[in-house]
C-alpha cells in the first residue's frame, strides 16, 4: 500500500520548471501540484504545451522514486498525473 504523501514534496521536485500562476483573470503556463487524500497528489500543466509539461514532469518525478500515472479527470476532462509513493 502506498505511503502518504504531499504537495510540498511533489512541488520541491518539479522547482526547476516554472508553477502555473493564478492571475485573477488566468492561470498563467506552468506546473501545479493538488493535494488528493493522504496517499495521492495530482500535478496538472495550465498553459499551452500541456502533453510535453506533463512528460517532463511524469520522468522528473520517476527519476525521484515516485509512482506517476497519466491519467484523464472524469467526464473528459484535463489530463493529469496522479502521484503516489510506491
């Protein structure tokens, strides 16, 4: 069974790219990192390139130890990884 984990660590790995930002109006193009219960986070690209930022990401945070799943939101929606330790 996983062990928990959290945004901050997921987010101190992926440092090196630049975080989406929210402006008030929209998020600007980056990396966001959502807590999802205790054993799970999902990271998210907003912006343009969001296929190459999520690649990136998913490879970084392998390289790290993590279990990473592409994965797609319910309904269609945007694509994500979800995170979790192995």
């Amino acid at each position: 069974m996983p062990g928990v984990i959290r945004a901050a660590a997921v987010a101190r790995i992926l440092e090196p790219y630049p975080p989406s930002e929210w402006t008030g109006d929209d998020w600007l193009p980056g990396w966001r990192a959502e807590q999802d219960g205790r054993r799970q986070v999902n990271v998210f690209h907003d912006g343009p390139g969001e296929a190459d930022g999520l690649e990136k990401y998913r490879l970084e945070l392998q390289a790290a130890g993590y279990c990473v799943i592409p994965d797609q939101q319910p309904g269609g929606g945007r694509r994500r990884l979800h995170i979790t330790r192995p």
